[in-house]
C-alpha cells in the first residue's frame, strides 16, 4: 500500500529538443576547445595512470589489473621518488597485480574506447567522447529540472549554469571516474522519477540498472541507495521499490564476488575505505586529501594488505583522540562544500601557464568561485518555496546520499559537483520566484528562516577555509608562484 505524501504540482511540459541541443551546444563548445588544445596532453597525476592501466589491461585481455612490469619500468622514476617502492622491476609479475581498489565502471568505459581506437591515439580519442558526456550534463539538468519544478524558465536556467559552470569544462581532459559518474547520477535520478509516476515494474527495473551502474563506477553512491528507494516506495509503493533494489544488486553483486574471492573475505566493488580513513584521520593531516599522507600506504601494492594495514592505523588515530576526530567530521563539511580553487592553485603553481600578473589570477580565481556561491546561496531559499514535498523529498535523499560517504571520511571540495544539478535546479527557481521568499506567506516563513541559516552556515564554512588557505595563496600570487610546484 503507497502512503499518503504530499503531491507534486502538475510538472511542465518536458523541455523541447531545441533546448536540450542548445544546451548541449553550449556546453560541448567550451569543453571542445580545451579539449583540442590539450588533444594530446600526456596524464600526469595518480589516479591517471592508474585509470589508465587499468584501461589498457581490460582492452589487451589480460584482466582487471594494474603495474605490470612494463608499466613500473615505465614508471619508475617517478615510482622511486613518490612512491619509495623497493620493489626491482624484475620481480614485478609480467602481467602485473589483480586488484580491488578501484571501482571498474570508469576502466570499463576506457576499455572500450580504447579497444575500438587503439592504443596510440586513446587519450585523445577519450578527451573527445568525454567532451560529449560533460556535454550531457546541462541538457540532462534541464530535464531533472522540468521533472522537480512546475517553471517553464527553470529547466534552461538551471542547464545553463551547469554547461557554463567553468570546472566542469576542465574535466573532460583528465581520466576520472567524474566524467561519467556524473551523468550516471542524473540518470538514476531521472529514472527514479519515472519508475515513480509510471506504471508498470520496467521503469523501476531501469531505474535499479542506472544506480548500479553508478555504484559501479564509485561505490560510495550505494549510501544514496536507502534514501532513494524509502522515499520510491512512499510515492509507488514496496515492490516496485524492491524490484528497483533486487535489479540495482544484480548489478553490483557479480563484481562485489569478484573482490571478494580476491581478497578471501567479504568486499564491495572497491577497497579504499581503510585508505581515505587513514588520509582522513591521520594525525599530521586536515581531515582532507594530504599528498603527502595519501602516498605513505600506496608502497603495499597488496590491496588487501594495504586495506587492512590502513584500516588498522585509522581505527587507531580514531581511538587516540575522539574528540579530534569528532572536529575533523567539522571541518570536512567545509571541505565538501568549499570553493572550487585547487585545480588553479596546481596548475598555475606548477608553472602550465608560466607567470600571470596577479589581476588575471584573481579574476580566473573569481570565475571559478562565482558560480558556485551563486548556485549553493540560492538553492536554499529555492528549496525552502518550492511547492510540494515530494520532490523536495527526492532531492534531499541525493543531497544527503552524496555527503554521506565523505564527511565521516575525507571530503573535498570536487566531490559536491553530482549533487550540483540538483543546486542548480533550486537556485534557479529562486532566482524566478523571489517574491516567494522576499514576501513569503506564513505557512513557508519555518522554511524560510531555515534556509537562512543554512546561508549563514555556509558562508562560515567558507570564510573558516578561506582563512585556512590565505598563506598558500599568498604564495601563489606573489612573485614566482608559478613555480612553486605543489602537490595535488
């Protein structure tokens, strides 16, 4: 039996398709230029080369694993400087290790492109096609937004801030799993949506398909699976919620059983619980990523070693102070929510644009920063006057889900942007309804002085972390700063 909630107004008239493929326009036509110019920017960061040979194994059929012999011959320079491996090169297996640390949907999605292009021209070939997922991201808003907002207006608003919002233009040209967890966010969502005003049980299966593909492509999203379906079996009932749950596992189990018969113990679809604890809670570290942390355990190239041996040090750091611990859940809320500035401040610091007047640095970093506290200071007043409970519901379990795996663990500012079509959708309906929360009615005054007080929290985040990281840019925008190479 479906319980009784508050029901939606009426949603539009789903956005037109010249819409959508003008959003998509303006979201593909920045992205492509940076791609273009950085076609055949070689990788250089961790996660890169290690999406990478993750990649080049699965198209080679070799398997799931990483630092084959030529891999860590090709690496070792940089092995033996960052990492402190005492591992010879000839005593590295031929085919390298098989792993569980990282989740596969992102090497999969490599895989295939590069067994279809090949190996000499895959980066680029990948910098194209992930040009075309960021792409999606604004046209998808767009309809999430029609789905969630009885506004005309909203849906290419809100799609507009996103094809526009500068960092994500930055990301098609990087191997990460954000090119296309992200879009697989937006689908799970769209597609819950639908299992809940459609009948029949296909949409609900479809809908448990896209969040297990996106568990598969970063584990931590199945926290969101809980709130999602309490609130789709509130608005279509227990079966079709399960049914949503049952389909969404068949998904995720068979890699989970992969990992764990590798392991000898029970796993998920990835192993990097113990490692973000142990950067998390470390005591020379923040409560965030630290490169100088996060490179101590990475010589154990034995996953279930390394998890367990970090796992071990991070219940202990934990034990040893509680109440540090207890601050650093704090402070990751500034993290999670705080400016997106640290790809400047690494890029520019490792001289990729060579010295820039101080001007031109303060505008990029204004570009940056602008969006974000326009869209996160808005969306609260929009959420607070939106009609309705039930979409509110909705987006608060993918709001609530997208915090969850991180705040008790290691946040940063880069891991709020699947949650940021949803801001986007919210804040745009504030900018259109301003009367509503300028002159609101008594029944949404509660929500109002909420909202309120989450701006006020936010801009307290954000002016504790500004001060926090003042002496960095300082040095960044003082004479040579270009060249100060710091760490991720």
């Amino acid at each position: 039996m479906v319980s009784s909630v508050s029901p939606d107004p009426p949603a539009p008239q789903r956005p037109s398709g010249r819409l959508l493929a003008g959003l998509f326009l303006v979201a593909a036509l920045p992205r492509l230029a940076l791609a273009l110019v950085y076609l055949n920017l070689p990788i250089g960061l961790d996660d890169m080369f290690q999406y990478d040979m993750l990649g080049r194994s699965l198209a080679s059929g070799n398997g799931y694993r990483w630092y084959t012999r030529a891999d860590v011959a090709a690496l070792r320079p940089y092995l033996d400087k960052w990492y402190a491996i005492d591992l010879p090169t000839e005593a590295v297996p031929a085919d390298g290790y098989l792993t569980t640390f990282r989740a596969p949907g992102y090497p999969l999605f490599l895989a295939g492109i590069y067994s279809l292009v090949g190996m000499t021209q895959r980066l680029a070939a990948v910098r194209l096609i992930q040009v075309g997922l960021g792409a999606m991201l604004a046209p998808l808003t767009a309809l999430l937004t029609a789905r969630l907002l009885p506004s005309p207006r909203a849906p290419w608003i809100s799609g507009t801030v996103v094809a526009l919002y500068p960092i994500l233009w930055m990301y098609p040209l990087g191997l990460g799993s954000e090119n296309l967890f992200m879009p697989l966010v937006i689908l799970s969502g769209l597609a819950l949506l639908r299992a809940a005003r459609s009948a029949g049980d296909a949409p609900a299966a479809v809908a448990g398909v896209t969040m297990g593909l996106a568990t598969l492509t970063r584990g931590a999203f199945v926290l969101t699976w809980p709130l999602a379906l309490v609130w789709l079996a509130r608005r279509a009932g227990a079966r079709r919620a399960l049914l949503t749950a049952i389909a969404a596992a068949a998904i995720v189990a068979p890699w989970a059983i992969r990992n764990s018969r590798v392991l000898g113990r029970p796993a998920f679809v990835e192993t990097t619980l113990g490692y973000n604890l142990f950067i998390g809670y470390h005591p020379e570290g923040d409560g965030g990523f630290v490169t100088r942390i996060a490179l101590m355990p990475v010589h154990m190239l034995d996953d279930g070693e390394r998890d367990r041996w970090t796992m071990e040090r991070a219940l202990g750091f934990i034990r040893s102070d509680p109440t540090r611990a207890g601050l650093l859940t704090l402070r990751r809320l500034a993290y999670f929510w705080g400016w997106e500035t640290r790809e400047l401040a690494y890029f520019y610091s490792n001289n990729t644009f060579g010295p820039l007047p101080s001007g031109v640095l303060l505008a990029a970093m204004l570009v940056l920063v602008g969006p974000w506290m326009a869209v996160a200071l808005s969306a609260p007043l929009g959420f607070a006057v939106a009609p309705g409970s039930g979409g509110r519901w909705f987006s608060l379990a993918f709001l609530i889900g997208g915090m969850l795996p991180y705040i008790p663990v290691l946040a940063e500012p880069r891991f709020h942007l699947p949650v940021l079509p949803w801001l986007s959708a919210y804040a745009a309906y504030a900018w259109l309804e301003r009367r509503r929360w300028l002159q609101p009615s008594p029944p949404a005054r509660l929500a109002i002085l909420a909202a309120v007080l989450v701006i006020i929290l936010l801009v307290l985040l954000w002016s504790w972390d500004a001060l926090r990281l003042l002496p960095r840019w300082q040095a960044v925008f003082s004479p040579g700063g270009h060249r100060l190479y710091l760490a991720y």
